[in-house]
C-alpha cells in the first residue's frame, strides 16, 4: 500500500482510513479532501452498515 494517496479515475483518490472500531480500511474518496474528511467518511460508513448475519429489510 503506498503512503501517498493513489489517484485513480475521475477525481477520485484511494484512501487508508481508520475506522471507529481502530481497524483500518482503504475507500475511495474525492480527489484533494483532507484526510480527517475521509477518516469521517469512513466513520459514516462504518455507522450505516447493516449488522451482519441479519437479513436486509
């Protein structure tokens, strides 16, 4: 995994985060927003996940 973030297509950028729980995560954000903006986008995913093994309804 390189240090830097990665550009990828788009305006997009690969992101290494850390998630609410301290693991840490790649995701792809906006290309040039800090990176406690995409620590926070990571958090809000974290959040809206769905429980795992419950069925989506």
């Amino acid at each position: 995994m390189p240090k830097e973030p990665t550009l990828g297509r788009l305006g997009m950028e690969a992101r290494s985060v850390k998630f609410p729980d301290g693991s840490r995560g790649i995701i792809l954000v906006k290309a040039g927003i800090p990176q406690d903006e995409a620590d926070a986008l990571a958090a809000q995913v974290w959040a809206e996940r769905p429980e795992a093994g419950l069925p989506k309804g």
